[in-house]
C-alpha cells in the first residue's frame, strides 16, 4: 500500500491518495502568508485506517516549510492539533484562544 499526500493548489487542498485512489483532502484558503483549513474529508471506503492524521501532518509539515500561518476553521485540523501540541505553534499566537489551543 502507497500512501502519497500532494498539494493541489489548483483546487486548494492537500489531497491524500491510497494505491493512486483519491481517499480524502483538507481544503484551504489561502491569504498572503495564511493557511487557513476550512474542510477536510476521508472517503468511508478509506476509514479507519489514520489516513486523517496522515493527511493533517503532511498538510501542517508543508505550512511549516512554507513558513506559513496555520488557521485551523475545519474541526478536524483543530482537533488533531490539539492531540499534538508541537504543531500549534503554526497559529499565530494571538489567534490560539479563538481556536482553542
């Protein structure tokens, strides 16, 4: 199993592909150095299997390389930021009490 995660500015998301079937994105909106997450989706078929937090880390490991300000919007992004807190420093601090970090 090839489990390949790819930014796909043209649609801005990160999609994750499973064996080369799209199995889920983490739509973005972007905004000069803003990354702002608003939707991410797993495929039911693809459940279960922490395809999720794969997708997540790569998503968030690639707004660190772009030094870019992460707003997490999507519940599931926000979430899975709170679960590793060695990520949060990717939203600016003032914007951390209105997402809950």
């Amino acid at each position: 199993m090839t489990t390949t995660v790819t930014d796909n500015p043209d649609r801005s998301r990160f999609e994750i592909t499973d064996d080369g079937e799209l199995a889920g994105f983490a739509e973005y909106f972007r905004h000069e150095n803003e990354l702002a997450f608003i939707h991410t989706e797993i495929d039911p078929a693809f459940g279960g299997r922490g395809l999720g937090g794969v997708l997540a880390r790569a998503a968030l490991d690639s707004a660190r390389e772009q030094g870019a300000d992460v707003l997490p919007y999507c519940p599931f992004i926000r979430a899975w930021l709170t679960k590793h807190p060695d990520y949060v420093d990717l939203v600016p601090p003032a914007q951390r009490t209105r997402f809950g970090l």
